[in-house]
C-alpha cells in the first residue's frame, strides 16, 4: 500500500494506487485470446488514464504554487514510477503478442512462396518429362523409318539381282538354242530370234512391274514419313501453345498481386497523410484519432 501523499490535488490518485496494484500487479493477460487482449488493454488504459490526469493535475497546480513546486515533481515522479510499475509488465504483454503475431504473419508469407516456388518447379518438372518423352518417340519414329528404308534398299537389291539371274540365264538358254540351231541354220535362226524376242519382252515385262513395285513402296513409306512429321509439329504447336497460356496466366495472377499491395500501401499512406496533417484540427481530431488506432492496429 502506498504511503499517504502530502498534496492534497493527488490523494484521489494515489489513493487508487493499491486498488490498481491489487488488479494489476504481476497480473499475466492472455493476450492470444481476443477477450484476454481486451482485458490488457482495458488495464492499460485505465492505468494510463490515472497518469496522464495525474500529470494534468501537477502542471495545473504547479503554476499557483511554485514553493510547492519541488514537492509536486517528486511525489509526481514517485506515483508515475508506480503506475508505470503496473503499467510496463501489460504493455509488454500487449507488444510481445503483436509481435508474434506479426512474425507469424511473416512465416506464413514465406511458407506460401515456398509452396509456389515448389508448385512452380514441380509443373517445370513435368514439362520436361512430356517432353523428354516425346523425343523419345520421335526417335522411335525415326528409326522405324529408318529401318523401312533399309528394308527398301535390300528390297531392290534382290530384285535387281533377280533380273539380272533371268537376264543370265535367258542368255544361257538363246546360246543353247543357238548350238542347236547351227544344226538346221535358217529354221534355228528364225526360231532362236523369234524365242529371244519373247524372252527379252517377258524379262522386260518382268522389270518394270518390279520397279513400279518398288515405287509403289518408296512413295508409301515417304508418305508416311511425312504424316509423321505433320503430327509431330501439330503436337509440339498444341504444347507451345499450352505453356504460353501458363505462363500468362502465373504473370496476370502476379500483377493482380502487385497491383493489390500497391493499393493497400497507397491508402495507407493517404490515411497516415490525412492524420499527420489534419489530426490536430478540432473537427478532425476524433476521426484522425480513429485512424491512427487503426494504423496501430494493422
């Protein structure tokens, strides 16, 4: 309990000292409840309000009693020492949960970039395998064609060997025709130029329809080809296009970011503005007050 005050003007305060110090002293509020925040705060202000109309009653009667004016400060200095006593611990209190909450604000910001960055890594992940497989099968593709073309080659090797054995012996059998003829020269003359005639015509006949084959086969596996590479081109467009519109879309989501943070801090600014220039106005004060709470607060 405090000692009884020799100025008359602060017994009513000093007197409240140990009704205060029986509600406040060494009291720990739950400032992470809502309702225990508002307790802190409530005591806070109604401490505060004990000093500063202790403070308003020293400087009024200071200047009516200066003999007096030793006296005032010290018992002045000695209740503020009390008050603040009380007060300091709940202010800490207050300062040290708006603090925390800020640093968890804080962490959840940088949580929530880390989780885009990983989203963002992830989906580049992912583009690289589409892509990394559909190398792979336009290797495949290729060699697939490639085999195709081998085969074609191989193809008309056999065939050209194949005619050129006909051709051979076709020329064994006019010269076996022509050993005979020399028996009866004029009947085996006619006969072995009307049978190398026939026989030059049929391995003709022969020769082309190979080759037209041939062809045939070389324009299927050309078409082909080209199919392929239509299809290759179409798909590598269709994913261009999808991951320019990704793109777009993270740039627009993160204008529409920047534009919203820069909104917040020019309203901000426009209200610390206001109450630095017209908060000591009369019929502005009440708002001006209301605004700078705010900006505490926020």
């Amino acid at each position: 309990m405090s000692e009884q005050t020799a100025i008359v003007e602060y017994q009513k305060t000093d007197a409240a000292l140990a009704e205060l110090a029986r509600n406040y002293h060494g009291v720990l509020f739950d400032v992470s409840d809502p309702e225990g925040m508002a307790a802190a705060k409530k005591g806070r202000a109604e401490l505060r309000g004990y000093r500063v109309e202790l403070e308003k009653t020293r400087v009024a009667i200071k200047e009516p009693a200066l003999r007096r004016a030793q006296l005032i400060d010290s018992e002045a200095r000695r209740i503020t020492q009390a008050l603040s006593a009380l007060e300091d611990p709940i202010d800490q209190q207050i300062k040290s949960e708006e603090k925390r909450k800020e640093d968890e604000r804080m962490a959840a910001q940088r949580a929530e970039a880390e989780r885009i960055a990983a989203k963002e890594r992830a989906r580049r992940e992912a583009e690289e395998a589409v892509l990394a497989a559909e190398r792979a099968e336009i290797a495949r593709r290729v060699e697939e064609l490639n085999r195709a073309e081998a085969a074609r080659v191989e193809t008309e090797r056999a065939t050209r060997e194949k005619i050129e054995a006909d051709e051979r012996a076709a020329r064994l059998r006019i010269e076996e025709q022509e050993r005979a003829a020399r028996l009866a020269r004029e009947e085996a003359d006619r006969v072995a130029l009307q049978g190398r005639l026939h026989e030059e015509a049929v391995a003709r006949a022969l020769r082309e329809a190979e080759e037209a084959k041939l062809k045939e086969e070389r324009e299927k596996i050309e078409a082909a080809r080209r199919e392929v590479e239509a299809q290759q081109a179409k798909e590598r467009l269709a994913e261009e296009a999808r991951q320019r519109e990704a793109r777009e879309a993270i740039e627009a989501k993160a204008r529409e970011a920047r534009r919203l943070q820069d909104e917040r801090l020019d309203a901000r600014q426009i209200l610390q503005t206001f109450v630095k220039r017209y908060g000591k106005l009369d019929e502005f004060s009440t708002i001006a007050a209301q605004i700078a709470k705010f900006l505490e607060a926020a």
